[in-house]
C-alpha cells in the first residue's frame, strides 16, 4: 500500500514540478505520516521525521535506479 500511494505522490509531484521536489515532497510527507504512530514528545517527533525522510529519499532513489535500469 505504501508503495503505490507514495509512489504515486513521486510520481505526480515529478511531472507537475520537477524530480528534485518529487524527491523531497514524496520523503517528507512519508516522514510525516510516520507521526500517526502514537503520542510523542517533540524529540521523538523530529527524530521520527527524520529517519522517515531520509527513508523515503532511500526508496525514492531505489524506484529510480530500478525504473532506469527496467526502461
């Protein structure tokens, strides 16, 4: 599931903009959306946001390396 909704979100914000805002906007909202995962302090929130974007920028770049080397 998450892997068609943020690859899909990749997907859209690299054709209305550009891959480097598909990049980051995909990462961050993936970050984001790992906040759902209960109550925290706001040292756990950031630590989580940030594990969560440095997450999705590393699947973002595998989909790429696998769709340019798939054709």
């Amino acid at each position: 599931m998450k892997k068609w909704f943020f690859g899909g979100i990749f997907t859209q914000l690299t054709k209305h903009y550009n891959l480097k805002v598909g990049l980051w906007g995909s990462a961050l909202i993936f970050g984001a959306v790992h906040l759902m995962n209960g109550s925290l302090d706001w040292i756990s929130a950031i630590q989580l946001v940030i594990a969560g974007t440095v997450m999705g920028m590393l699947l973002n770049t595998i989909y790429i390396s696998k769709k340019n080397h798939l054709g």
